[in-house]
C-alpha cells in the first residue's frame, strides 16, 4: 500500500476530499506541478482533482480544484511539453504577486534567452516607437530595458554550482 502523511491519512478520512483517486492521478495526471520551495509534487487528475504528494513519494493532501480556489490559488509551473510544438521550453517554476504585477520564476535554457534577445533587438530595429508598443505592451524605453537585462544575463558566467 502507498503511504501516506498523517495529515493525508487526516485527509483521507474525511468524505469530501478525493484522496482515494490519489494514487490513480499521480500514475495518469493530466498536469503536473512542482513546488521549489518545498518540493512538493503536486498532480491534476480528471474533474479538477489535485493531490500534493511529500519529496519522499507519500501522499499529503487533496482537493477540488473548483473555480472559487482557481481564482485565488495559481499554478506553480506545468512539467508538461508545450501542447502546440510537444516540445518542452520555458518552465514556469513559480509564481507570485507584488503590488498590481505578476512575477513569475521561469526555467530558460541560454538558447531561449538568445532567441527572445534577438527577436526584441530585431523589434527595436525595425520598429517605429508606436509599432514596438503595438507589438510588445511596453515602450521602447522598456523593451529597452528587458533586452539590456537579457544580455545581462547571458554575459555572465556559469555558475560553479551547475557545472557539477
């Protein structure tokens, strides 16, 4: 048998939580989340069914993820390839808000920076200030500003600590 926290044996004593699909959703998700924080595994089943699973494999929680939780609860980041390509990219890791602005923590392989870096250098080049705004939702000064940020990044070294 599949263990289980002692909140998830809590948990799945109680008759409105759809623990018993648990272990039957992790086996088949239709989306899977991981949490960095605290790396926690966290499954989607069928009908909004969600089940947190421990770093360790048991079974912690679960819940409906109905559309009251779904306006107040975002999703951590998708394990899943991109449905349009089937091709994994970027990968959201986290996600959280400050003020009015939505921060999110992704997952770029240096390619993809080099990719959106050049796709901005061509937008402020062949764009007037009105057409980079048009197509971006920011100002030249901030389209600016994120591809300074970009090659920024990509002009660092790597860090010790993912050669090893």
């Amino acid at each position: 048998m599949a263990e289980r926290t002692e909140h998830g044996q809590e948990r799945h004593q109680e008759d409105d939580r759809p623990t018993a699909e648990a272990f039957q959703d992790q086996a088949h998700p239709r989306e899977v989340y991981h949490d960095v924080d605290s790396g926690y595994m966290i499954y989607v089943g069928a009908h909004g069914r969600t089940h947190v699973f421990t770093p360790d494999g048991r079974h912690h929680t679960s819940f409906r993820n109905d559309q009251t939780q779904s306006s107040t609860t975002r999703p951590i980041g998708t394990l899943d390839s991109s449905p349009t390509t089937g091709v994994a990219m970027a990968k959201r890791l986290s996600e959280r808000a400050v003020a009015s602005v939505r921060l999110l923590v992704l997952e770029l392989s240096e390619d993809e920076l080099m990719v959106l870096a050049a796709a901005l250098t061509m937008l402020l080049k062949e764009g007037d200030d009105r057409a980079v705004e048009a197509q971006s939702g920011a100002s030249r000064e901030e389209v600016e500003a994120i591809l300074e940020d970009l090659r920024t990044f990509l002009k660092q070294p790597t860090r010790q600590s993912m050669t090893s």
